[in-house]
C-alpha cells in the first residue's frame, strides 16, 4: 500500500509534469526537475503516454523550420494535460 505522501507526490507531480514535457525533451529542464518528471512517467502511464506521443509529434516536425528560442505551444499539450488534470482530481465523495 502507498503512503499518503507518495499518493500526494504522485497527484503532484501528474498536475505538474504536462506543462513540462515538452521541455524535458529539449533537455529545458534543470536535473532536478528532469528527475521529476523521470520519476512521474516511470510511475504513471498517461503521461508515459504523453511524453512519447509528443516525442513523436516533435520528431516530425522540419527541422529546418524549427527556431531555436520558439516556444512550443500550448495546444501541443494541451489534450494530454487536461486529461492528466482530470485523473488528478480526487475523487467526488461517495453517497
């Protein structure tokens, strides 16, 4: 059985690691925060999920188009992060 800081980490960080993906895999992050979101997609398979199909939606980008200091928009991770949002919500109180 997890622990309740685990169980609150996890929520954490799956709130968290969607607005982050993109810059973990331009290497963007510091370690610490690399390590975070490792650690989250280790442990969560939706955004495990995420994490590679934006890996992939990245990769078939021009790369000669690409622009070195463009952010990567929103609406990139938009769809992946309202469902991790929406699976970080605790539960509705049962009757």
């Amino acid at each position: 059985m997890p622990s309740p800081f685990s169980a609150f980490r996890f929520r954490r960080d799956h709130a968290w690691t969607p607005a982050h993906l993109a810059e973990y895999l331009e290497d963007g992050l510091p370690a610490r925060r690399r390590m975070r979101v490792r650690r989250h997609v280790g442990d969560c398979t939706e955004c495990r999920r995420a994490l590679l199909t934006l890996g992939r939606g990245l990769s078939r980008l021009p790369e000669e188009h690409a622009e070195e200091d463009a952010p990567v928009s929103d609406t990139a991770i938009a769809p992946a992060s309202a469902v991790c949002r929406r699976r970080a919500a605790p539960d509705p109180p049962s009757e």
